[in-house]
C-alpha cells in the first residue's frame, strides 16, 4: 500500500483476517465489547499488531516542511500560467498562493509571491487588493533590487484605484414571518415533531409558498475542503485568495488576516498543524468535520473533566435546536444540539461499526501521539472518552452534517463548488426526499432555508441528502441512501417512480416561465437580472404546484436555485471574474447547446415562448 487512505487500512485489514481464517474469532470478540472505547481500543492493537501504524507512519507524511525550493518551483509555474501567451490568472494565483505558503519563514520567497500576486491582480484591474499585497510584500522585506517593480505598480495602481467598480453587495434577505417563541432563527409557523417511522421531523402550522425564507442557521463549526485550501481562509471560510497570509508552520492552511490567523492557532489548528498532510490524505470531509467537532468541544471547556461532565449530564442528552435557550446562546448552548445528534449505532451492522472503529483508531492514535492534544486529555480517563466522542460524531457526521456550495459552474465539477463542511443544528433536523420542497443557499457559512415546493398547513419540511429524482433513477436513490443514511426512502418519488429529468414530461397547460434571455442572463451571474425574475421564478412555482413533476416546473427550480445563489452571492469569484474575461466564451458555447437543443426538442406551439436547458444543467442534488 504505496498510496493509502483509511479506507485502504480497513479494506486490507479485513482482507488478512479473512485470508488467515481469523474474521470470525475477531469479529466475535470485537461484537462482545459493550462499550465505544473498547471497540477501538480493540481494533487499534490488531492495527499494531498487523504493522498497518508503522505502514501509515512510513508512508504518509504528517506534514509538509517549509521548502523556498518547492515555493521557487510553484512561482515559476504560476509565472508560466500568468505569462502573454497564457494568461490563466486564476491558475496562476493559487500557484502563487502555494508558492507564498511553502516559503520558509524570513525568505524572500513570501515577498516576491506577494508582488507576483499583486501583479496578477493589477492586470485583473483589482487595484485594492493589489495594493494590499503591495503592502504584504514591504512588510515581508521585499529584496531592494527589485523595489523598483513595486514601486511603479503602486504608483500606477494608486492612479487607476478609483476605476475599481465596488463589489456587487448580496441581497439582503428576511424572513416575512414571525420569529418562533423558541428558536429566533426560524419562522414561528415551524414545529417539531417525532414518529416512529420518521424521527423527528419539522412541519409547518401554516401555508408556505415557493421562495418564502423559513429558516437562518450559523454552523456550530466548519472545515474548509483539502481543494480550497489555497482559496479560502481556513478560519471563517471567506473566499479571500487574493490576499490570503499562510500558517507559519504548515504548507497546507491559508487565513484572510492575522485575527483569523491568530483565532485558528489558538483553537482547532494548534491540534491539525502538526499532522495536517495526514489529515487531509488519509481522511475525507465526513472525518474532517466529525474531528473538527471535537476539537471544538474540547475548546469550550477549561478541562477534559468538565467536557465529560457536560457530555453525561442528563440535560444534555438527545437535545435538539428546539431545546436551547437562545437567551445565554453560547457555543456552549450550540454544542448541546449537536452532541444530541442521532447515531443510529443500534443499526449498523458489525461491519459497518468495525470499520468505523479503524477510522477513529487510526485518528485517535495520531491526533494523540503527534499533537497538542495528549496533554490535554491528561491520561487514560481522558483518552477513552476523546475515543467515545470522536466515535460518536463518526457516526453522526455522515447524516447530519452538511456541505457549503455555491453555484455550479460551466465545465466545473462538483469539488469546485463545495468549499467547506457544516454542523448545523436545525438542519439537521430536516428529513430527506428525494423530491425535496425546501432548497438550502448559503451566503459564506450561513445557511439561508428557502421553500422550494408549496406546503400545505401541516405539511412536513423536506431537504435533499444528495440523491434527487431528476438525476438518478430510483434503484441508485434507494441503494445509495440505505449505505449511507439507514433507511429504505419512501418518498413521493420513490412512491410514485418519477423520471429522471431526460424522461421527464412537458405538461401541455403548463406554460414556461422562462425565455432565451433567462439562460443566457443567469449562466452570465447577472445579479440585477436575479433580482429581477426570481419573484416571477416563485410566483409560476407556487401557481403550478399541483402539476409536478414536469419539465417545465424542475426547469423553473433549477433558474430559481440559481437566481437566489447569485443575490446571496454564492458565486465563486473565479466565475464572476471569467464573466467579465475567457468565461464567457465557454458560456456562450453552452448557451449554443442549449439552444440548438431546444429548437430540436420543443414544438411549434411551445417554442415561441420557451427554452429548455439540457439536462446536465439542471442538476439540482445538494450537497
């Protein structure tokens, strides 16, 4: 195992004790174990005893060192992609990104990778943050020989400054409704509720319609994804790339300033920092998130005692975001519904529970051995019950935590939109369908709930996990959210079987709510224009309920999602700025597509008022 995961640790582990006729003797023993601790514990002696720590160890670094040779071989490459014959500024940026995050610490490298940046930005015409890096490249002793770069770009720029449109401000969002007596973030009409077959679920006393904001939640915490690492600020998850500093001991975590710097090193990463190349190649967002969790729980409390007091005290036992007192909302208070969270552990199999056993022991281990942390757990006490709380959040994670988008993208993929993880605590309440009547859009971290669907008085809130009618069939649905999720879905399109978008139906008395221009304004993320038709987008939404599903109707849904990404500003920067440069070339090719597809698919009585996007653009699985 050359190149490994955890995954592969699991998968080769059960493989041996197969091979060796010991998965029964094993099996049997680990199933005996009553408690969460033990189960690890368990599992992380047969990991040393098979050699698969010493294999992690030999071939996994846990961090990269600072390196001016790697940083010099990034800014070249990110020289080649900003040069005449390229001009692959975004390319180019991150490279720089990584060039300034290698250099070692006092180089001259972190200098000159601020002023490549600020060349790059001049070019862009974003003089503001030139100018900033300007400033970031002074401070960090930039080589006197070259000043004299540094000094006419900032002449120039200072001339050029007041040509620098400002940023378009995301619209501002309310909630129409009355604030609920016990959760102020969610409109009063919001219950919660609990069945056998469901759980808890949330329904609503009232009528909602389409485009209504029902809900606002901040996470109780977040991670940033490995891919945007040189992107956004590890701390408050803020697309700032275009001045982003670096952690001054680790290659792979960039901040927007030294206050989200400084919060970081204080909290969660003076625990990732030592082991941050690890984390990142053996472990994936669902890990990432349930640690991240942990390590923000540890932070609320003074000692580890105090932490185990709080976890075991009845009070704090199986709490949701309907049982807090929003009057003291402290993190404290927040982590009460987090830690409330289901585990479904009484479901899982044993070897589902086995090889969630090797991911915590192959993260516990680490996180203890090479960390800050063993000293705060102060002994064994404190170890198994790290042990029972990051086992715990490995299994809520999974179905309760949740991934920040933004828009999708022309020719990108779905790593590109996802930028962070969430725990939330009412949306996780949210059950799912996979023909969902809510759509969440997030503005930075904070989710905005929008009723995607009309609802009734006494209907239930329904969410998407990943898994929509309109994209896969429904034998993959159901197969895909057993794995995960635990539970055979009978929702409405399960039920009833809709089509996939490709086989989906026109309604003959259904009109189209959109024209040529609607496809061709919103791949161009024109904000006005959002602002404009999104009502329109609700209003047809609402009025031709009852006829879903149809084309025309997940047509609207797909222009309405994208409408409300773009007033909250989910649109990533790379987007918005290739608008305006090389991105509307592959835009206008798409719109061609698009076009040609509805000439040939659209008859003559519905042509005249109507456009059709082909399917790929109508994703509408969240993550």
């Amino acid at each position: 195992m050359d190149k490994m995961d955890v995954y592969d640790v699991s998968d080769d582990l059960v493989k041996k004790l197969n091979d060796w006729k010991l998965i029964g003797i094993i099996s049997g023993k680990f199933n005996e174990l009553k408690e969460n601790h033990s189960k690890v514990n368990f599992v992380l002696h047969a990991l040393k005893d098979f050699k698969y720590i010493e294999k992690i160890r030999l071939n996994v670094k846990l961090r990269e060192e600072k390196s001016n040779k790697r940083s010099s071989e990034y800014r070249m490459l990110g020289n080649e992609q900003f040069s005449l014959k390229n001009k692959k500024y975004f390319q180019a940026l991150e490279l720089y990104n990584k060039s300034i995050c290698y250099s070692e610490p006092g180089s001259e490298n972190i200098a000159i990778g601020y002023a490549n940046r600020s060349a790059v930005l001049f070019e862009w015409k974003r003089y503001k943050e030139c100018l900033e890096n300007i400033e970031l490249a002074r401070k960090a002793n930039y080589p006197a020989r070259l000043m004299h770069k540094l000094d006419k770009r900032e002449k120039d720029c200072r001339k050029l400054l007041e040509t620098q449109p400002p940023d378009v401000q995301p619209y501002d969002f309310q909630m129409e409704f009355e604030r609920h007596p016990q959760v102020p973030n969610i409109a009063s009409c919001l219950e919660l509720r609990e069945s056998a077959d469901q759980g808890r679920y949330v329904c609503t006393n009232r009528e909602l319609a389409v485009g209504d904001l029902i809900a606002t939640e901040e996470p109780f915490c977040s991670t940033l994804l490995p891919p945007m690492r040189y992107i956004r600020c590890a701390t408050c998850k803020v697309e700032n790339y275009l001045t982003l500093i670096p952690c001054e001991n680790c290659c792979s975590v960039m901040f927007c300033s030294e206050e989200c710097r400084e919060k970081a090193v204080n909290t969660f990463h003076k625990y990732e920092c030592p082991v941050i190349d690890f984390l990142q190649t053996m472990f994936n967002k669902i890990h990432g998130i349930a640690l991240r969790v942990c390590l923000s729980a540890l932070e609320l409390f003074p000692t580890i005692e105090e932490l185990m007091a709080f976890c075991e005290d009845p009070d704090n036992q199986n709490r949701s975001a309907f049982d807090l007192d929003y009057n003291n909302f402290t993190a404290k208070e927040h982590y009460r519904a987090i830690h409330g969270l289901v585990t479904n552990q009484h479901l899982r199999s044993v070897s589902d529970l086995f090889q969630r056993s090797v991911v915590c022991a192959v993260l516990k281990h680490f996180m203890i051995n090479f960390t800050p942390l063993k000293e705060y757990l102060g002994g064994e006490e404190g170890e198994n019950f790290f042990t029972e709380l990051l086992f715990r959040h490995l299994q809520t994670s999974p179905s309760n935590m949740h991934g920040i988008d933004l828009v999708e993208q022309v020719n990108e993929t779905k790593d590109d939109t996802t930028h962070s993880s969430g725990a939330f605590a009412f949306l996780s309440l949210l059950n799912h369908s996979c023909a969902p009547n809510i759509v969440r859009i997030y503005k930075g971290c904070k989710a905005y709930v929008f009723v995607f669907r009309p609802i009734e008085a006494g209907g239930v809130l329904y969410d998407n996990y990943g898994a929509h009618f309109a994209i896969l069939p429904k034998s993959k649905r159901i197969e895909t959210l057993s794995i995960q999720y635990r539970f055979t879905c009978k929702c409405e399109a399960c039920e009833n079987d809709y089509p996939t978008f490709v086989k989906l139906q026109r309604k003959m008395f259904v009109p189209y709510v959109i024209d040529e221009t609607h496809t061709a304004n919103l791949i161009a993320y024109d904000f006005n224009f959002a602002l404009k038709n999104y009502r329109k987008y609700c209003e047809f939404l609402t009025k031709h309920g009852d006829n879903y599903p149809c084309h025309q109707i997940s047509s609207a849904e797909e222009y309405l999602k994208m409408a409300l990404h773009i007033l909250v500003d989910a649109v990533p920067l790379k987007a918005k700025m290739n608008q305006s440069a090389n991105f509307w070339d592959a835009s206008e090719a798409k719109y061609r597509a698009i076009k040609e597809d509805l000439e040939e698919s659209l008859n003559a009585d519905i042509k005249t008022n109507a456009t059709e996007v082909k399917p790929e653009v109508q994703k509408q699985i969240n993550a």
